[in-house]
C-alpha cells in the first residue's frame, strides 16, 4: 500500500532549525515527507541540506521550477505549513505568492488538497491588525489554522521554545483534516 504524500512546509521560524524533528514525527504518523522550505528556511539548512534529503528520500525545494522542469515530488496528499511565520501568514493571507512556500498551499487549498499551517511568532507579533485578517482570510479558503489552544498558542517577546514546537498537536490536525474529507 502506497502512504500518503505530506508535504511539510517550513517557513523561517525557530522551530525550523528542527524540521527533521517534523519529518521524522510525520514518518511515523504514516506519511511519505516531501520538504519544502522557504527561502530563508533553505538558508539555515544549507550546510546540511543533504541530511534532509537523506531523511525524506525526496528533493528539498525552496524554489519554484523552471518551466521545462518536470515535478521533482510526488502529487500531495495534504499540505501542512509549519511553522509558519508571521510574515508568511500575512502574504499568503494577501494573496502574495511570491515564494513555492507560500505558492503551493494557496493553490492547493482551492484544488481540494487538504491544507493545515500551524504559526510559531511572538505575541508582539500577533497583536499585528493584519494577522487576524490573515487568520480569517485562510480560514474563509478552507485552510486549518492551528493557532491558539488548538495549535499554537504565541509566546511573549523572546521567550519561544522552538525546541518544543507541537509538532504533533500539527499533525493531528492534519490527520483531522484529511479524515473529514477537507
């Protein structure tokens, strides 16, 4: 039996120093892990790039391909965005699709690929006008966003713990997504 395909999209958020933490979580959740990183996500990784395409047994994309380029990963069966930071909460939310980070969950989400993102930013951050328009924009879209006591509650001004990044609490709620068809 094929698993199904998760693509795990990290933007540049602490957490994402341990996205091979999330891999290997999603891998024994059931799913076959295709990585795609934000640009400046690739940036923290690239000395070690190469223990990440170990891990998932696929290609790390950070860009968009070019295009004569065939698809280098598998077709998606769901989308998780996590962590996903401020800044790209609020350009996905304003339809900017200017990175394959942001590009590929905001057209999935309206080809009915399930898409979950879970944030990891500061409580100054969040208190930002434009953060909860972008909440209930990519909630009005069908996106999960995993955000407070169902996700990932925000913690104050220098104070985050992204060793600790819930990365279960995630992928619950994509397993959840997925199970009721969204």
């Amino acid at each position: 039996m094929t698993k199904p395909v998760l693509y795990l999209i990290a933007c540049a958020a602490g957490p994402t120093q341990f996205v091979d933490d999330g891999v290997r979580a999603a891998q024994d959740d059931g799913w076959d892990v295709c990585l795609v990183l934000s640009p400046s996500a690739a940036r923290w990784w690239e000395q070690r790039s190469g223990e990440l395409v170990e891990l998932t047994g696929h290609p790390v994309r950070s860009q968009y391909k070019l295009p004569w380029e065939s698809d280098a990963l598998p077709k998606a069966t769901a989308m998780l965005v996590a962590p996903m930071s401020c800044t790209t909460l609020n350009k996905w939310g304003a339809g900017i699709s200017d990175t394959l980070a942001i590009g590929l969950p905001s057209e999935a989400v309206h080809m009915g690929v399930p898409v979950a993102a879970m944030p990891y930013f500061n409580q100054a951050q969040g208190t930002q006008p434009a953060v909860a328009r972008s909440i209930e924009v990519l909630r009005s879209q069908g996106v999960l966003v995993l955000d407070g006591p169902d996700g990932y509650a925000s913690h104050p001004p220098k104070q985050g713990n992204p060793e600790a990044f819930p990365w279960r609490k995630a992928l619950d709620g994509i397993r959840r997504l997925v199970a009721s068809g969204g």
